[in-house]
C-alpha cells in the first residue's frame, strides 16, 4: 500500500510500485487516465478508488481525533543504524505569512496546479508535509520517545527502511511543538494545501508529519552535482578557482565524504572530480567575492557551503563548454563518483550536507537556499496515513 512520496518516483519506480498491488497509494497519488481518455480524467479515476477504497475498508478511518507517532529505522550511506521519530498531526494551512509555517525553498507552478487538482477532486491529503520543530527543550522528542516505547499497533518495510507507528488516542495529553515550524519537504504540498483552503475554509489544516530538531535521527545528506556535456575541461578553470581556493589533490586511498566533513569543520570545502583528476577545493579567508550576483542574498545564504560551491565551482563548470549540460542531484559520494568514473559524467561537485540549523537561519530571514540544499532522509512513506478534509 505504501511508497515514497510522489515527487521522488520516477514513471519506472510508479510502474513498478503499481504491479505490485493494485491497493498501492500510487494510483491515487500519480492516477493514470484510462486508455483513450484526456489527461484531466486522472484526477477523477483517484477519487473515485479512493472511495472504492473506503468501501471496502482497504482504508481504515479512526472515529475520533487521534495522533500517530511514526518511528522509521534506516541506514546512512556509511552503514550507522539511525531511527527518526515523528507525530502525524494536522496543521494550519494558512500560507506563510503569519510565519508559523516557514519555507525554504522556491516552488513551480506546474506542481502545485497538479496537487490542487488532485485535492479537488479527492478532498484529502493523500499525502503528508513534513515539518521540523526546534524543540529547544527536547519536549516533543522526549514525548515522541515515550510514546513509541511500546508495542507498535502498525509495522511495514519500505525500501529498507523500518516502519513501526503507534496510536495516540488521546492527543489532549501530547505537547505538540508550538510554532514556528519549517517544512523540511513537501514546500509544494504545503501552498496546494493553503490555496484549496481558501476555496474551503473548513479545509484549514494539513496533515504534517513533525520531527524534533532534536531528534538523534535526523539526518541530512548532501546533494552531489553530477555534471553531463562535453568540454568540460577543469584544467582551464584551475586559475580562475584558485583566486578563492586552495586546491590540492585527493590523497590515494583517503575517504572523499570523511576528508570534506574534516575540513568543513574549518572552512567551505568542495571536491571537484573528472575522470583524469579528484580535487580538493578549500576557500580561502577572506576569498568570498563581494558582489557575486549569485550571492546577492541574505548573510543566512551566503553563509551555506552549497551556495558558495553553487556559485563559485558547479556554475564555472557549467558555462565552460560549448554544449547544453545535464545536472543531476547524488546523495551518495560513492555513487557520484562512478558515474564520471562509468557512467559518462563529465564532471562530479561533492559537497558537505546543510546543517538543520542553517535551515532555520534561512527560513528565519525569509530567504530560499539554491535547489537541492538538502536531502532528507529517510522520505515519509506515503499511503500509511491519509487525511479527509471537511469541505
């Protein structure tokens, strides 16, 4: 039944989850219009299964308010175990201006026109924001831990991942974070969330999955540039970057993740590899450019490792060659690395993971990190809890 959320499956990964069990949240989530039908049919083909769903109590729904912890068991790409804990709960779709809900990160229209159909015509939140809360004094993660210290009333896998949930049936007794909160993912779901409110007033709230900043199991991965095109040669831009960087090769046989954490603890660090070379590129004090027009922003932007090494090393290789290049987004260093060594990629950006904390900075000035500043892991499973909105 369940699955990552939609914006993380491709049409192959949809395929392959919809074979599975035709119960699978997919076909509400990215519906199909029947053969020969137009497009806006698929809207309609989801509310109807859904309901279909209901009817046959393929879809459970509790009588009352209730609250769900949510525990989710995994593995880093370095192989240490973690387990986040979160609470389902609904929130305030009100948009961001009353800065209880903060942003970090731009959304697209075509997205959003996408999920407000789909909320139209199923009136529910198939599927869940997830937000982050400070918690400075550890009250929800304490609760969180309370709470799922028994026996889960739900367990489910899902691509590796751990899944145990438990029932709160008396959410009166549970300290809910106050806000501000920030959204980790689910920027798009959110705003879609907040337009169909002010088409339903009644449907003012959002179902949100809530994390602790706390919490020893939250993790962030970095989102290595992997680089396609021809004539992306590094050898040309070595003088231009050495004006901001010291620069210095990889030393045979030493971890390229691990060598980045140790020298990010002191200064922006990025390594930069081709198929001939692996570089490794540390600003130097004092190097940041004044007036660079891509770091024009807030001093909480200027200040992320990834919008200096967006601005100063991934924009440098993308305007050196003649030919249209391809980006795509790696967490795992290892996996960036062979697709220059294997795979036909010119050139690979590994960078340092963004700080939760650099998160709240961003969001608290009321600016937007570059795209893919981070990746949360593990994604909140889609299909475990859904949410009908009254209209």
């Amino acid at each position: 039944m369940i699955a990552p959320p939609y914006d993380v499956i491709d049409p192959a990964e949809r395929a392959r989850y919809a074979a599975l069990d035709p119960d699978n949240i997919v076909h509400v989530m990215l519906p199909e219009a029947p053969p020969g039908r137009p497009e806006e049919e698929r809207y309609r083909v989801a509310a109807q299964l859904l309901s279909t769903w209901r009817a046959r109590a393929v879809l459970a729904r509790d009588p009352r308010p209730v609250l769900y912890v949510l525990a989710q068991d995994f593995t880093l790409p370095t192989g240490e175990r973690l387990t986040r804990r979160g609470v389902f709960a609904a929130v305030a779709a009100e948009g961001y201006e009353p800065r209880r809900i903060r942003p970090h990160e731009h959304t697209h229209a075509g997205p959003k026109a996408d999920r407000l159909a789909l909320m139209q015509a199923t009136r529910t939140n198939i599927e869940s924001i997830f937000l982050l809360a400070p918690d400075a004094d550890r009250t929800l993660a304490n609760a969180l831990a309370r709470a799922s210290d028994a026996k889960p009333d739900a367990l489910a896998e899902l691509n590796g991942v751990g899944i145990r949930l438990w029932i709160v049936r008396d959410p009166s007794r549970f300290p809910l974070p106050p806000s501000p909160l920030y959204i980790a993912d689910g920027h798009h779901r959110y705003e879609t969330a907040s337009a169909y409110a002010l088409e339903n007033p009644a449907a003012d709230r959002v179902l949100a999955l809530i994390v602790s900043a706390r919490d020893s199991g939250l993790a962030v991965l970095p989102t290595h540039r992997v680089i396609f095109g021809p004539d992306r040669d590094l050898e040309r831009l070595l003088p231009r970057w050495r004006e901001w960087f010291d620069i210095q090769p990889l030393a045979v046989g030493r971890d390229p993740a691990a060598t980045l954490a140790t020298l990010g603890r002191e200064r922006t660090a990025c390594i930069v590899a081709d198929r001939g070379r692996t570089l490794v590129l540390q600003l130097k004090p004092g190097a940041l450019p004044d007036r660079l027009p891509s770091l024009v922003q807030s001093q909480a932007v200027r200040d992320l490792d990834v919008a200096r090494v967006e601005s100063l090393v991934v924009k440098e290789v993308l305007a050196a060659g003649t030919s249209t290049p391809i980006v795509r987004y790696v967490p795992n260093a290892k996996d960036a690395l062979d697709m220059v060594r294997h795979g036909g990629a010119a050139v690979a950006v590994l960078l340092n993971p963004t700080k939760v904390e650099q998160v709240f900075a961003v969001a608290d000035a009321g600016d937007v990190m570059p795209p893919k500043s981070t990746y949360f892991i593990p994604k909140v499973p889609s299909g475990l809890v859904l949410r009908p909105l009254t209209v």
